[in-house]
C-alpha cells in the first residue's frame, strides 16, 4: 500500500543559517526600520521645540538631557537614521525613474546608501561641533 498524498514527505526550504539576504532586502527591511524610528526621534524634537515654548528652565532641562552622553548618542542616531531614510528615499526615486535596477547596479546602490547615510552624519556632527567651537 502505497502512502497518500497528504502524508508524503514534503522538501524543507533552506535555514536561514543557509540563506543569505541579498543586501537590497535588508536594506528595504531597514528603510522601513528607520521611517519608523523618525517618528521617535521627531517626538524628541518636538520636546525640545515645546519646552522652549514653555519656559527658560524647562528649556534647560530638556537641553540638559540633550547635551548628556546618552542624549547625544540619541541623537547622533537620530541623524544618523534620517541620514539613511533620506538616502533611502533617493535610491527609490532613482527606481522609480527605471534606472538602477538591474541586479547588480541595486546592489551597489544599496551599499552606496549605507555609505553616504554614515558620511553625512559623521559631517553634519563634525559641522555642527565647528559651528559651536569645540
């Protein structure tokens, strides 16, 4: 007697230890990751507008908060997101012009966007310490 269908062995897909993600999937994957981590970011910057409205000691302490070890690492990541969801949004209009598309010039886009969000926070921190003359 044979065995019925139902019960036959089916093929497994691959492990993720096996797969490996092509770097345009983990890049859409980390634009929507960072759309979604601006609105965080966008609620601190609202904070801080806020207290300024509110009044001079407020604005102090909320300033304070910034200006800690922990308020500029979150903002360095801030910039740092928006750098790279800017990026992001620029390689998808790139696309949507039909350019780029092809397999290995997405690739290389992709990693261009990682490099460019990483270049351009690091400046914009370097401009913004300049600026204050530390």
């Amino acid at each position: 007697m044979s065995k019925s269908p139902a019960t036959q062995a089916r093929p497994l897909s691959p492990h993720l230890t096996v797969y490996r993600w092509p770097i345009t999937m983990t890049m859409s994957i980390l634009h929507r990751v960072t759309g979604a981590a601006l609105y965080f970011g966008t609620l601190l910057v609202a904070w801080w507008l806020i207290a300024a409205a509110v009044s001079e000691e407020y604005f102090e302490f909320v300033n304070g908060l910034f200006g800690s070890w922990f308020g500029r690492l979150v903002l360095f990541g801030y910039t740092w997101v928006l750098m790279h969801h800017m990026m992001g949004g620029l390689r998808h209009l790139v696309w949507d012009t039909g350019a780029g598309l092809e397999k290995h010039t997405a690739s290389r886009i992709a990693w261009a966007t990682i490099v460019a969000s990483a270049v351009l926070t690091v400046l914009i921190w370097i401009a913004g310490y300049m600026a204050r003359g530390m």
